[in-house]
C-alpha cells in the first residue's frame, strides 16, 4: 500500500479542514497559524480548525499557468468568507467556471490533488 501524496506545505490543513491559530488575549482568529497575532500582536495564540463551510465573496478564473505551477489550467480561484471564524482566506475553487458561481455562494472545504506529487485545499459549490 503507497502512501497518500504529502500536502502543498505542512501544516496548513488536513482532512478535516484549514489549521488556524486563534489570540488568547483578543480572541480572533487567523490563518495561516502563527505564533503572533496579527490583529493585537500577543504572542500567545493557539491552534483552531477552521470552520468547513463558507460563503464565496470573490472569484475568477486563472487561464495561464503561473511559474512554477503544475497543476491543471484553468482553474477557478477565490477568497472565501469563514463567517464562524471572522475570516476570509484566499483559495483555489473546485470550479473554474466563473459564470458557474455567485456572490454569497455556499462552499465547503475539500483536499484535492495538486500535482500526481501534492495534495492541497479548495472550496466546492
């Protein structure tokens, strides 16, 4: 039995969604992870997993491969809002069809294949 492909970078996300961190002293939360807060500059965060479901706020499609991807061309790409976590992260789309997708859009969080090498996330309609 293989084992399955590694992720695009370690750490970011697993099957179970996005790994965020979240300020003990302001309480919101961010993503990536990180020892800091963004927001208040505390040092001391803990790591969350990030709601599943979000809502689609912008999208397009990316036609041309940008250096270095391996990936399949077109594909859709987006920013889409978290509303549990008081977030909006920036992600590939299951869809690249940008005529296919609306504001306000229901998506959920996937791991797809990147490359036959890598795994990474996107959000599905």
């Amino acid at each position: 039995m293989t084992a399955p492909p590694p992720p695009v970078h370690p750490g970011l996300f697993d099957d179970d969604g996005l790994v965020g961190g979240e300020c003990r002293a302001c309480g919101r939360r961010h993503f990536p992870s990180g020892r800091a807060c963004p927001w208040c500059g505390h040092e001391t965060t803990r790591e969350v997993r990030l709601s599943r479901d979000g809502r689609l706020w912008s999208w397009t499609a990316v036609v041309t491969a940008p250096p270095g991807y391996e990936g399949p061309v077109p594909f859709g790409f987006g920013v889409v809002e978290l509303p549990a976590d008081g977030l909006r992260v920036v992600s590939l789309l299951t869809e690249a069809d940008p005529a296919a997708l609306r504001l306000g859009q229901p998506v959920r969080f996937t791991v797809v294949p990147l490359t036959g090498d890598t795994l990474t996330w996107a959000y599905r309609p």
